[in-house]
C-alpha cells in the first residue's frame, strides 16, 4: 500500500506516527494533528472547500496507514481524523457541510482500502464530523448532519438530534 500513497498521504501518516508515538494514542493529538495538515496543505489556495474536499482523502489514508502500522485504534483514528477535518474546514473558512460529507467518504473509502469493517467506519466517521460540527455552532451542526443524511449512505442509523 506504501507506494500508492500520494505526497500528502505520506507527510500524514509520518505526522500521525509520530503524534500517535508520542502520546499514546489521544484523540485530541490525532484531532490536532489532522488540522495543522489541512491548513498546511491548502495554503494559497484560492477555493478553500474544494482544497479542503479533494486533500481529506488523502490525509485519513495517511492517518489509518499510521494506524494500522503504530496498532492503534483504526475506528478512533478514523472519527478523530474526520473531526479534525471538518474542524480545520471551519476555520479557513471553508463549506463545513460539504467538507464533512468530503471526509466521511474519504474514511470510508481508506478504511475500505485498509481492509477495516465499512459500517463501523461510516460509524465513526460520521460521529467524528458531527461531534465537530456540534463544537462549531447550531447552525452548523444542523448543516452537517443534512449534508450527511443525504449523501452519506447508512449516516441516518448513526445520526442522533444535535444537542438542545
């Protein structure tokens, strides 16, 4: 699988082996991690959604090859990865909602890659961008969840009512 990584693959999943070395597998390192990554590879770019859709991919391929290569745990890896994402999105300033959808396929398709159960990734990873999409706002976690709902199949069965 190593040589199918893109650049940016591999400068993830050297950030999330040492994150994950460094502090035994916290989420919040991993959550950290994916945020710097993505605001560090959509630098100057002038559509930060678009940077931010196509770069999600690529970044939780390289955090579950850590993963799989550190033996942490893929499924936290996974809703940690997407919520950094969806996070980071928020901040530049990108389509959090479609940055979300963005990530959550991009971990389902990584995992699928990685051999990892499909519906306990959809799981985690819808989880992971609604927990991040609660931390933004109302109206953001509500954007989140449609753009879930409709796009993302199996997120229904997942999604509860954002929090009063």
């Amino acid at each position: 699988m190593e040589n199918t990584l893109t650049d940016i693959s591999k400068a993830a999943k050297k950030a999330f082996v040492g994150a994950l070395k460094g502090t035994g597998m916290k989420a919040q390192a991993i959550v950290e991690t994916t945020a710097d990554l993505v605001k560090g590879t959509i630098e100057g770019v002038g559509d930060f959604t678009v940077a931010v859709e196509k770069r999600s991919g690529e970044i939780v391929s390289g955090a579950i090859e850590a993963a799989s290569e550190a033996g942490g745990d893929l499924f936290m890896t996974i809703k940690s990865t997407v919520h950094g994402i969806v996070k980071a999105a928020s901040d530049v300033g990108a389509d959090v909602a479609k940055t979300a959808v963005a990530a959550t396929q991009g971990a389902i398709k990584a995992a699928g890659k990685a051999g990892t159960e499909i519906g306990e990734a959809t799981k985690e990873a819808v989880t992971g961008a609604i927990e991040a999409g609660d931390e933004i706002g109302t109206e953001t976690s509500k954007a989140v969840r449609d753009a879930l709902k409709t796009s993302i199949t199996g997120a229904d069965g997942v999604i509860e009512p954002p929090p009063k």
